[in-house]
C-alpha cells in the first residue's frame, strides 16, 4: 500500500482528511503513483500535473524520504521506503510569499 | 416575496450575500472554497439555482464548481457531490480540461501570440476570468480564459471545448498580454440576435460573432488607444469590460484602458462618451435594468496608481447614454479611500428601483436600492473582490 500525503488544498478538493492509501500494480513510480491517485480521486487531474504535457505544476514538489524528487523522471522508482509503505510520498505546494 | 442573491468572488474563497426586495438587510453565506482565488460566478438565467463558479489557484490551477440549489452545496461536475468517481472507478468528465484546440478539423494551429517583448509566445492555459451561461441552457456556458480564447461546455460544466474560430480567425499573433494576464473577460450573449456573441479581450479589443462562436471579427473602428504603435489598429486595445442592456441590443458601453466607449451598432463603430469624468481610466461599466441611457463607472485614477481620485470613492451615473455625467457619493467613502474597482466587480439587479452593486480590492461590498443615489456597504471585510454578480428571484 502506498501512502501520499496531500497539500491541504488538495485534501478539500479530494474530500479526505488524511492521507490517502493507494494499491499500485508493478513499479512504484511517480506517473503510476500519480495514475493511481487520480484514477481514485478524479477530481485531482489537473491540479497536480498538467492535463496535457503531464509535467508537474510549477508549484508543486514531491518529496520522500527527506529528499526532493522532484526533478527524477517520472519512470524513476521511488525509494523502497515508499514503495512498501513505510514512508509516503509528499506532495507539497511550495511556500511562497512573505 | 422577491429576493437577491449576490455572487462574490474575491481573493481567498466565495461569498454568496442575500437580502429581501427590500434591499436592506444582509445575510452572508461563505467563504466557499476558502483559500481559493474565485475569478468569477454566474447563475443560469433560466434555472437560478444552477450556479458556476471559476475556482483557481497558481499551485493547483483551475477547477470549475457548480451548485444545484442556489449555492448552498457545491461540487465539481462529473463528480457528483459525495461521490469521489463513478461505480467503475473512473471520473465522469474533466470539468477542469481546458485544452487549446489546434487541430486542423475543427481549429486552426494558431499556438503563438504576441509577448511583452514584441517577441511570439506560446498559447498557455492559465486559469477561467469569466463564465456566462447561456440564456436558454442551464446545462450550456462559455468560459472566457487566460491566455485569451473561449470555451464552451454543453454539458453542464462536465467538459469543455474551444470555440477556436476567434484565436483562428486571424488577428491572434498579434495579441497581447496586459498587465494582468491576456484575459478574455467579458462575454455578452445577445438575446435579440440568435448566434450572436460578444467578447472582449485585454489587450487585443473586443470581437464579435454572429454564428454562435464559429466565426468572429474585430469590432474595435473608433477606438483610440495613444500609448500603442497605432492608436487606431485594428487589434491591441486594451479593452476591460463591455456593457449591454438586453433590453436593447446592440447599444454596447465599454469602458477602456482609456475613455469610455459607446456603440450604437454592435460595435462595429465606436465612439467616445467619456464627457465630464474626472479621470479616463477605470474598470467597471454597467446598464441600468429599465433605462437603457442610464449607465454607471467607477473612475480610477490612471495610470500607475489605480485608485479613487483623491481617496474619494465615487460612482458616475450617467442619465443620457454617456458624456453627462452625475458623481454619486452618498454612503461612499468620502476619504483616505485607495481601493480599486475590478472589471467584473459591478453587477446591476432587475428590481424596482433598479439596484446596483459593486466591490473592491479592499473587501467592502457596496449596494445602492435606488439606482445609486444613496449606497450602504453590505460587508465591509472580505478578502479583495474579484467579481460581483447578482440574480433577481421572485
């Protein structure tokens, strides 16, 4: 089970509260995370990565692990730990302003 | 008993206010969407408890809200409230795809416009300036976007397609951004003409269509713009709102960057009925309900400080189509004022005595129940209102 961790705006927009769990079929990766989180949560296409290009929205980061991931290509495995579950994924909308 | 109903959208949510014909007493419902920037919401003429709303944000880009029942609950169409996807785990539409059409079926490959620089730039999507929804479909409305195109959606906001005729027509390349962003932000759909519709655009002009979306032409002869290359082109005005009473079709006001504008032929001729203002800048305009020569701006003070002149808020009515002009200031502030009024911040109900309605960049709300001769502030601390829309029920 893979656990994500959504930026709160997100969170309304998906009508859950905490983070979401989801069941990923072959490699654990950033588009079949993302796939399987939108596929879920349809509501999300769109705000996370682009509906056309895929790429990520400027604004956003992913981060697990204490690392940012979030220049690796999407195919790229994420960590083990988050691959088993034992550390999510974070998808954080970066701070901005003064 | 009548009612109104006040549509705001400002800066960190949606607010929906309602009063009694009266107009005197407020009730404030929101924020809806709280944190989210709401460009713009409108209720279907012909089912006033269908509502849109344009929800946006730099980091999650755009989503598209509606409510069946007159704003108390919404939700994303396609995703039915309560319902995270369909019985088969997929969503029921894409209410949030705004996609440019460059096919060569249906549209044409338009895919650069003009930049700041003079230089050509990508079409890039960034989020929904104003929705209008049709005058005879609550399940039809057009949204007009940033960078500048319009969309139209027939099936209740679920998806949403491209009416690629206006980018394609011709004169796109040469576009470009103002200061806020290539917004289309005024759509007017005629009643009186079928397949009649009118955009405008900051800073390309306004354009009409005379064949529901498919084609469009300029429509700016007699506009004067002096600080573009050509004050009299055909495109690169900057245009930032157009007003019709439906009750007369094809007398338009606009206000512009500069001056303000009247057409007495479906804008194919333009010309200025600025009169006695005390600035030639501002943002809003709108018609009297019943008189169709009464019309009302809030002057601005251009071009870098973009607030009341002197601190003073002030509406102008004018009784005579333009050119006379009344200052309207009882109720208003009548000092130390440095708000702003946006393009789509004004709204006027249908009412006996017909009310008028604005808001500001500084959260206060402003509603006059005749016609603007006196004016109360009906709430005075929301976040900077970004669009005012009203419905009158019965």
């Amino acid at each position: 089970m893979i656990r994500v961790i959504l930026p709160a705006h997100l969170r309304t927009l998906a009508r859950v509260r905490d983070e979401v769990e989801l069941e990923i079929q072959g490699p654990v990766t950033q588009r079949s995370v993302l796939d399987a989180l939108e596929g879920s949560y349809p509501m999300l296409r769109g705000t996370i990565r682009d509906h056309v290009t895929q790429q990520r929205r400027p604004f956003l980061r992913f981060f697990a692990c204490e690392e940012d991931l979030s220049h690796e290509l999407p195919d790229t495995p994420l960590p083990e730990a988050v691959a088993s579950g034992a550390e999510p994924l974070l998808i954080i909308g970066a701070i901005a302003g003064g | 008993m009548s009612g109104v109903r006040l549509l705001v959208g400002t800066r960190k949510g949606a607010f929906v206010l309602t009063s009694d014909g009266k107009r005197e007493k407020w009730e404030i419902d929101g924020p809806h969407f709280a944190g989210w920037e709401i460009y713009h919401m409108k209720g279907s003429p012909v089912d006033p408890n269908r509502l849109y709303a344009s929800q946006t944000s730099g980091w999650f880009g755009q989503i598209i809200q509606r409510s069946d029942d007159g704003g108390k609950t919404w939700f994303q169409p396609g995703t039915p409230p309560g319902e995270r996807t369909t019985p088969e785990g997929m969503p029921k539409g894409e209410s949030n795809k705004f996609v440019y059409d460059t096919s060569k079926e249906t549209g044409k490959p338009v895919t650069t416009h003009q930049w700041y620089d003079g230089t050509q730039h990508p079409w890039e999507f960034k989020r929904v300036w104003h929705i209008e929804p049709s005058l005879s479909d609550p399940d039809t409305l057009y949204a007009g976007v940033e960078d500048a195109a319009l969309f139209r959606s027939s099936d209740g906001g679920r998806t949403w397609k491209e009416l690629s005729g206006l980018r394609g027509h011709g004169t796109g390349p040469r576009w470009q951004p103002g200061a806020g962003g290539m917004c289309l932000h005024t759509i007017i759909l005629d009643p009186s003409v079928p397949g009649r519709i009118y955009i405008a655009i900051s800073a390309a002009g306004s354009f009409r269509s005379d064949d529901d979306g498919k084609t469009w032409k300029p429509i700016n002869q007699g506009l004067r713009s002096q600080y573009i290359p050509d004050p009299t082109a055909e495109v690169g005005h900057c245009v930032h709102h157009i007003a019709m009473n439906p009750r007369r079709p094809g007398v338009l006001f606009m206000q512009k960057h500069w001056d303000v504008m009247r057409s007495d032929n479906a804008g194919d001729l333009w010309h200025e009925v600025s009169g006695n203002l005390p600035t030639d800048f501002g943002f809003v305009i709108d018609v009297h309900a019943h008189e169709p020569e009464t019309i009302y701006v809030v002057p601005i003070k251009s071009d870098s400080e973009h607030f009341p002149l002197d601190g003073k808020l002030r509406v102008y009515r004018s009784r005579t189509g333009g050119n006379e002009w009344e200052e309207l200031s009882k109720g208003l502030p009548e000092r130390d004022c440095y708000v702003s009024v946006l393009r789509d911040a004004m709204a006027v109900d249908s009412l006996d005595k017909c009310g008028v309605y604005f808001g500001t960049t500084g959260g206060q709300v402003y509603a006059s129940a005749d016609a603007g001769d006196t004016w109360t502030a009906v709430a005075r601390d929301l976040p900077g209102v970004l669009s005012v829309e009203v419905q009158t029920l019965s």
